[in-house]
C-alpha cells in the first residue's frame, strides 16, 4: 500500500488507559509550528516500552512524554510497524506540552491577567482517600461511576472524571450570584426516552444544565437551588429516584436519598416530592409577603386554590410570542445582556425528554394571598412561543427562564474544563488517525467500483470499502481510548454527498480520487468535540490527488489558520465577525482557483453556514448566548470554514460536486496564539 504523506506537526497525542501494562510514544512538533517548506512525514510506528514500575498507572495523567523523531518514510500500514492494540496508558503525567506557555506549555504567548494556568495532575493525599472512603461507605454504589466503583475513572473528591465536589458548588454559588433574593432555580434531568416500545431504549444522556451545576447523570432528577428573600446564603437540594429492589436488579443500583454527601449538596429528596416541595416554599414566600422568584425551563403552571389546572397543551397553544433581537420582555430586560438570544423548546419537546416526575408541575396559590400583592404581580413562564402570562392575580410567582443565566455560567471554561476537554480532542485525534489508515487501504484500481463484481450485502467477505465503515472505524478507537460514545451523529460524505450540510445516511461506497468528508467527534468525562477533515480517498499520494482538488483543501485549511489566529481577547472580535473575516478569506482564496473574483453573493452560497458555534457539554452549547458576543478568555467554539461547489456550468469540471470543510475546538486566549484542543488531528494535506 502507498504511505500517507503526513507532516509531522500534526501527530496525535497518546491515549490513556489503566487496563494495559505498555505506553505510547508519539512523535510530535511543538504547537503551531506549521512548517510551510520543511514538511516530514510521520514516522508512524509506535515505541511500545514496558512498565518499569509495579505501581498502579495513574489514569489522570492527561498527556505522555514526547520525543521528536528525524524525518523518514513509512506506510501507516507497514507490517513491521503494525498499530499497537488500543487502548494504551501513558508512560506518566506531565503538563500540557502543546498548550501556551501562559497555560504552562512551550508556546510563545504571555500573559498574567488569564485566571487559570494549568499544571500537572496532583497525587490526592491519604487524608483525601479516607474522606472519599469515608463518603462511599455510607453512600455505597450509584448509578454512575463513583471512586468506590471506578477508581480508574474518578479520583477522590470528584464527582465526574476530573470535576470535583469544590467545582460543582462554585458553579452553583457563581450562578445564584447571578439571580436576586428570593430565587429559587429549577433544573429538571432527563428521563430515559424509548426508540420503540417499553423495552427499546435510547441510550441515557443526561440535560446539559442539570450535568454541568450538580454532576448528577442519573434519569428522573432535578435541582433546586434556593436562595431565601432575606438571605445571600443557598441551600441546594437534588431529588432522586429512590432505589427499589426490582429496579436494580434491571437497571442496577442508583443515588438514592443517601447520595447528598456525595454530591455535595444539602439534602437529597425523593423526585415524588418535587411538587411538594416547591409548594412548600410558594407558601413560605406568601406568608412573607414575598414573591417567589422561580427560575425554571419547565412548564410550571399556577393557579389559585381550587382552580383547575390548564394542560400544558393548552397553555402553550394560548401564549404569544416574541422575537428576543427587537422586543425582550421586561421581567427579563435587565439582567439579562443585550447579546442574548433566548429561543424555548416548544411544550411537546419538553415534554417528551424531562422526566415525568418533573413535568405538569403546578403551583397553587394560598387562598389567604393579598389582594395588594395579587395585584402587583404577574405569574409568567415558557410556552412554546416565548414568554406567556397566566392566572390574572396570581401574583405570588415570577416566573423567568434560568437558561439566560445557566449559559452565562457554562460559557467560560475552567482549567478542569480546559484539561477535559483536550483530552477529547486528543481521543478524536486518536479516531481520526485509524480513520484515515482506513482511507489509505482503500485499493487504488476500480476493483471495488460499482460494477456488479463488487460484491453485495449479501456477499459479506467482498463488501466494498463504504463510508459506514469509515465512520465505525473511529467510533471503535474512540471507545478504545476512552470515550463513551459520538458527541453527535456524525458525517461521512464522500463525493458528491459532501453537498448535503447534514448528510447522515453514510452508506455510500468510497471510489479513489474522492474527497471524503468526516465531520466526527466524541465525548470524554461528559465534554464534547466536534472536529472536520476532508480527505483523499486512497491518501494523497493516490492517483489523481493532485490538482485542483487539493489546492481546495489547502485553501480551506489556509482560511481556517487566518481565523483561529484571531481567536483572542486581544483582537477583541465575535463569532460573527470572525464569520466577516472568514468570508473575505474565502474570496480571497477562491479567485486563483476559479480564475476570476467571486462576488459576496456567490460566496455566500459556496460558505453557506457559520464558521463557529460555541463548544463544551453540548456539541452546540450555550445556546442562549449570541454569536454577536465578543470573545473573551476561557471560552471555546469551533472554526468551521468550508466551501462546497455545486454542479453546475461556470465552475471548474475537476471541482464541480466537491463539498470541503475543516474544522477544529479551539480556547480563546488572551494574548497570542488560540489553543487548538483538537490540534493533534491529523489533517494538514
């Protein structure tokens, strides 16, 4: 098979696993070094060394100690250099050699005035394991990795992988800090939702804002954060299905009412007593003659004492709505910044993944309320078209939605967040990399074309190389190194399928010459990447690789550096004008290759989406903050260009029908280079 031609700044970074007793050294250049004449290729063989120590491996060292290598060739897919089995743990912990030399790394950037650096993993101290010891024994197993039951997973005072305790109260203090005297915020968690019948379900995956402020991955819970009229100090309350012996003996163990130490919150309730609870402080509030700040994205509905309840059909197919660019209702213009754009899942959608615990709420407003504070107050909440107001007088409750506020919070990236979220891309990197060996083994004659000898599914042994298969391939490293599962249902487009933005159906054969788009990515420790590449089909090297086609790719991939270069605080630009930029970039790009200038009409056609969306626990997070939001430090989105030229007369013959995109995660820095997380996918032509 021929080599793939790969530069050497773009090695993907080794991958940790405590089940094996081998390491993995990787060659790589330092960060953003792209070499532009002196390009190697990737020596592609890994060094597979012994564990000198009989220590057990320590699963949070993030990175392995890496060692450049001269420049020579080789197959990916030589025999002597066969890729090792995955996954691998990593010869030991070390800081992050890519990142900043602000962030500890080697780069070139400076600065004081970014509020983390980050630093190698700390070794927890035997106090710390007998506190966590302690914790699990009265705690026992939950339905989740815990330290008792994954300690290659967690570490002790964390609650999720790299995430502790300490973290996830600062998360819900700086979100209270947040909402006045008086609040109460209320995070519903999903339920599990089923693909066909009672007994086919979906995989679980739990609400962001219910992940993010209690760490809890569990269906059929929720948060309540209450915050008292006269008081700045909160109390946090989770509510849990209480486990039951049937229950586990199919599903397995859960939190239960015991779990608070674990957590760290307050009290733990059971999730049948939700309503009873926010009843309760409706009536604490009205004796007090003081309204109840409810921040939720639920249905909650109010009504007087002995009203009916409206359906929750009802009451949304009676709300009106607004648009939040050029008219925000005034219960939410003030605290919230004008760069928001607040958008609402409609009744139905919340309906069908909260759990059913958490849905048809309803608040009953104490007989004996005022008349003057009837009067004075208006009970608001989401419908399905905005903000709704409902049951004229009653005015105990101020009904306001918390994603405003929860999107604020989530927005900036801590070092754990930091920290997680490039082992992510490295894991892609990881995917990526065995994907693109599979592009190479694609055989280089039209053996496997669409001629009736190809083989069908019915003739297994001699089945085509297709895109289903490109895609497995990097799910099953991914899993290998780590990763739970895809961050989103992924794109695998070759050839003309690269036109469709959103092309799922990945069951297309891969013919040599095509590009091949792979729009891919998975999750680690509940963080997500989201990472492009378009590629050759039988490598570079492959016959026809040449030409027009790669000159595409190289231009896309140019357009993309000239954006992530901006991708600072310094330069002090949005999501939206980085889009601006990219768009000049792309004209610019385009008129060597087209042979004349392309007007902005035109390339809006040819780029037809965004260049960047917001990244973390959601592949499209925070959803409620704009893209007209200048950058700051700590936050990380995607740089995304891509050009896709459609069949038709006026455009290149070689080039008509070629979709091209490249995307990489990327930190907002300072000052000085961004940190591309995902930088050790391969993907430099």
């Amino acid at each position: 098979m021929r080599a793939l031609a790969l530069p050497s700044s773009l090695a993907f970074s080794p991958l940790a696993c405590p089940s094996r007793g081998c390491a993995l050294r990787v060659a790589c250049s330092p960060p953003h070094a792209i070499p532009s004449t002196n390009v190697h290729r990737l020596s592609s063989h890994a060094t597979r060394t012994e564990n000198p120590s009989s220590a057990p491996p320590d699963p949070h060292a993030l990175f392995s100690q890496v060692s450049h290598t001269h420049p020579g060739h080789t197959s990916l897919n030589s025999q002597a250099h066969r890729p090792l089995d995955i996954p691998l743990r990593l010869a030991g912990p070390s800081p992050f050699p890519d990142a900043p030399a602000h962030l500890g790394g080697s780069g070139n950037g400076d600065s004081t005035r970014f509020s983390f650096a980050l630093s190698r993993a700390r070794t927890p101290t035997r106090d710390e394991e007998e506190a966590e010891r302690s914790i699990f024994e009265r705690v026992g197993p939950i339905g989740q990795p815990s330290w008792g039951t994954h300690p290659h997973l967690i570490r002790p005072g964390e609650i999720t992988p790299g995430i502790t305790r300490a973290e996830y109260r600062q998360r819900r203090e700086n979100l209270m800090a947040s909402l006045p005297s008086g609040s109460v915020a209320l995070i519903g968690g999903y339920g599990v939702r089923y693909q066909s019948g009672a007994g086919v379900f979906y995989p679980f995956k739990q609400n962001a804002d219910m992940f993010y402020f209690s760490g809890v991955d569990e269906p059929d819970t929720a948060l309540v954060l209450v915050k008292p009229p006269s008081s700045t100090a909160i109390s946090t309350h989770l509510f849990v299905r209480p486990p039951a012996t049937l229950t586990q003996m199919w599903d397995g163990p859960r939190a239960g009412l015991g779990c608070a130490p674990h957590f760290g919150v307050d009290r733990a309730h059971s999730i049948g007593s939700l309503q009873d609870f926010l009843q309760s402080l409706l009536e604490i509030h009205a004796r007090e003659g003081a309204p109840l700040l409810l921040y939720t994205d639920l249905d909650v509905r109010v009504v007087r004492e002995g009203e009916r309840a409206p359906s929750p059909d009802t009451a949304a197919s009676s709300s009106f709505s607004f648009s939040a660019s050029t008219s925000t209702p005034t219960s939410l213009r003030r605290p919230i910044p004008e760069s928001y754009s607040i958008t609402a899942p409609s009744a139905s959608q919340r309906l069908s993944i909260f759990s059913q615990h958490v849905r048809d709420l309803v608040l009953r407003l104490p007989a004996s309320s005022g008349d003057a504070l009837r009067r004075s107050l208006t009970a608001t909440w989401w419908g399905a078209g905005g903000m709704r107001t409902h049951a004229p007088g009653a005015a105990h409750v101020v009904h306001r939605s918390l994603r405003p506020y929860a999107h604020e919070v989530r927005l900036f990236k801590s070092e754990a967040e930091l920290r997680i979220m490039k082992r992510a891309g490295d894991v892609t990197a990881h995917g990526f990399t065995a994907a693109l060996r599979y592009l190479e083994t694609v055989p280089l004659d039209a053996h496997h074309s669409r001629s009736p000898s190809a083989g069908t599914y019915h003739d297994a042994p001699h089945l085509p190389p297709t895109e289903s298969a490109l895609e497995s391939t990097f799910h099953h490293h991914c899993q290998l190194a780590g990763s739970p599962r895809p961050s989103y249902v992924p794109v695998v487009a070759s050839g003309r399928n690269a036109l469709t933005m959103h092309y799922v159906a990945n069951n297309a054969t891969l013919n040599p010459g095509d590009l091949v788009l792979m729009d891919m990515g998975c999750e680690f420790g509940g963080y997500a990447s989201d990472v492009t590449r378009t590629w050759m089909v039988g490598g570079w090297n492959a016959r026809g690789a040449g030409g027009a086609r790669r000159r595409l790719v190289e231009a896309v991939r140019r357009v993309q550096e000239g954006c992530i270069q901006r991708c600072t605080e310094r330069d002090d630009l949005s999501l939206d004008d980085l889009h601006t930029h990219a768009v000049q970039l792309v004209q610019r790009e385009l008129e060597p290759i087209l042979g004349r200038p392309v007007p902005k009409r035109e390339c809006d056609t040819l780029f037809p989406h965004h260049l960047s969306h917001w990244l973390g626990i959601d592949v499209h997070d925070t959803s409620a903050i704009s893209r007209s939001r200048k950058l700051r430090a700590g936050m990380v989105v995607t740089v995304e260009p891509g050009i896709y030229i459609p069949d038709e007369p006026g455009y290149p013959a070689d080039l008509r029908g070629v979709g091209v995109r490249v995307e990489d995660d990327v930190a907002v820095m300072p000052e000085g280079p961004a940190w591309v997380l995902s930088g050790r996918v391969l993907g430099k032509v």
